[in-house]
C-alpha cells in the first residue's frame, strides 16, 4: 500500500518537503492557512480532501510550522488532527521548539496510541525540495520505524539522537545558535568590509574561499551581493529561535552573551520593518548605523 502522508504548514521548507514526498511515490496531502498554498500544492498532484475526513487513514503527519504555539494547536487544538489518527500513526515534528515541549507532546501523542518524532530539520528550501534535508531526529524505535518512509523521503541524513522526545530540539537549539551568529556575523563583516574599501561581491569571492568563511556566509551573502532579499528564511525566524536558545541556556544557568547579541539585531531588523525579507536583511542595520549604501538600495 503506498505510504500515506500529511503535511501541515506549505511554507518555504513544508512546501519543499511535500514536494519530496510526493516524488518518492507517497500519497500526499498539504494543508496551509493559506488556501493559495494549498491549491498551488493540489496543482502539483497532491491529494485532495479535508484533514478531518481523512487523517485515519494516514500514516504520517509531518507538522513544518512556526512554533511550538502552533503546534500544539495543529496536533491538540479544537481541530487537533491527534485525535483523529489511528493507532500507530506518527507525528513527525519538525518547528524549533524547547525539548521539554517536545517531551509533552510525545506524552500526549502515546495518551492516543500516536508515536511522535521530535524531528527538527535543517538544509533550506532548495534541500527540502530536493528531498536532502538534514534532520535532527530523537524518538522511540517504534516512532522511527513509522516515520521511515517520510524521513527517507525527505532527507539526506537523519541523525538519530536519543529514544525519546527532546534531543532532536536540544541539538537544534545549538544549530539554530551557531546559524543565527553566524548570519549576523557575516553581516558585520561585510558591512565592516565596505567601510575599507572592500565591495560586497570581492568579500563574498574572497572570504568564502579563506578560514573566515561558513555555510551561512556562502548562502546568504549573495543575497546582500545581489540586493535581492526574497525570503528564504526570513527575519521573523531569529527573534523566535535565538529567543528559545536564550531561554534554554537561561534554564541551564548558562551564559550566552554572542547569542544575544546576534538576537538584538534581528530585533532591529524587526524594528526596520524588515522582518518579512530574507534574513540576510539583518545587513540593513548595519548599514543605516554607519550610513553605507549596499547594492540595489535606492533609497
């Protein structure tokens, strides 16, 4: 029988995600509260019909929103889809969220006979698309055995963490802290760079081939280059993320003060009313503070 799966959040990487699971021959349904998204999804052949008629019949449930608010709202809310599953369905989780969230869900997930996968997930939408994500996965051998064929579907690397809920979100905390940093640090850079002499497209071709270089400056700098900041990940993401970072570390009485720094800019970012744009945006704030003008601002 193919494998029935649902994805739950059409965005940048759920949208990329059902794409792949699509493409490994699943029968697939994609929901968004945008009805755009949805419909852009039943154009590329995704299944049709309401989350409450056939959630029983599903096997999977990948859940690729925002946060944790909103995933306990998908899994447990008036609509809740838990409910609805049948025994032995798996939750994938995939939002960066505390792992002591992620431990309750799964507790209430096993109230109703549902696995749950703690399964943050990290590459982009272009990797999510290409079904070669990477994903930071913790669950029982039972959640992962479920989860097979969705995770096999949609990533390239799938580390397994631990068999409960809680290490896949512990390690993407610390992802999300050196990925956040190294944004903002990239954009200090740059911007520093410009007050030398140093033009972004020769920082961006020397930099990345010398020590100083990252994954993050490779991927987003161009974006700054190229003056185009459509969104692949946004601005509004690091407020959220490195804000849960910091209320980890505050719990661990552990100090993280370059963290915070790297949030308080994408704060500003924010505050510039920067915050739907690629988060590459954060190069903005530099820029107004030391009135430099980067490529394709014509203001």
């Amino acid at each position: 029988m193919p494998h029935r799966t649902a994805v739950i959040g059409l965005g940048s990487m759920g949208f990329g995600m059902a794409q792949s699971c699509l493409a490994a021959g699943h029968i697939t349904h994609g929901f968004d509260i945008s009805p755009d998204q949805t419909e852009r999804f039943h154009a590329e052949g995704g299944a049709k019909g309401d989350l409450s008629d056939i959630a029983g019949t599903l096997d999977a449930v990948v859940v690729v929103v925002l946060n944790a608010a909103q995933t306990e709202t998908v899994l447990f809310g008036d609509a809740g889809v838990v409910p609805l599953l049948r025994p032995g369905a798996v939750v994938m989780a995939c939002a960066t969220v505390p792992p002591d969230f992620a431990r309750d869900m799964e507790a209430r997930c096993k109230a109703h006979d549902v696995h749950y996968l703690d399964a943050p997930i990290s590459g982009g939408s272009i990797k999510a698309a290409q079904g070669a994500l990477s994903i930071m996965a913790a669950g029982t051998a039972d959640a992962f055995t479920a989860a097979r064929p969705a995770l096999d579907a949609m990533a390239e690397t799938v580390f397994e963490l631990g068999d409960r809920a809680g290490p896949g979100s512990a390690m993407k905390a610390v992802n999300q802290l050196l990925a956040g940093v190294h944004i903002a640090t990239m954009a200090e850079a740059l911007t520093f760079g410009m007050t030398q002499g140093v033009a972004p497209d020769q920082f961006l071709d020397v930099i990345s081939k010398c020590a100083g270089s990252s994954w993050m400056l490779e991927n987003r700098a161009p974006h700054i280059v190229n003056g185009d900041y459509t969104p692949h990940s946004s601005v509004n993401i690091w407020p959220k993320d490195l804000g849960i970072v910091l209320d980890i570390a505050k719990s661990a009485s552990f100090s993280a003060p370059i963290t915070a720094a790297a949030l308080q800019q994408f704060i500003a970012a924010a505050g510039m009313g920067l915050g739907g744009e690629d988060d590459a945006a954060v190069a903005k704030v530099y820029a107004r503070n030391a009135r430099l003008t980067l490529p394709g601002d014509n203001t």
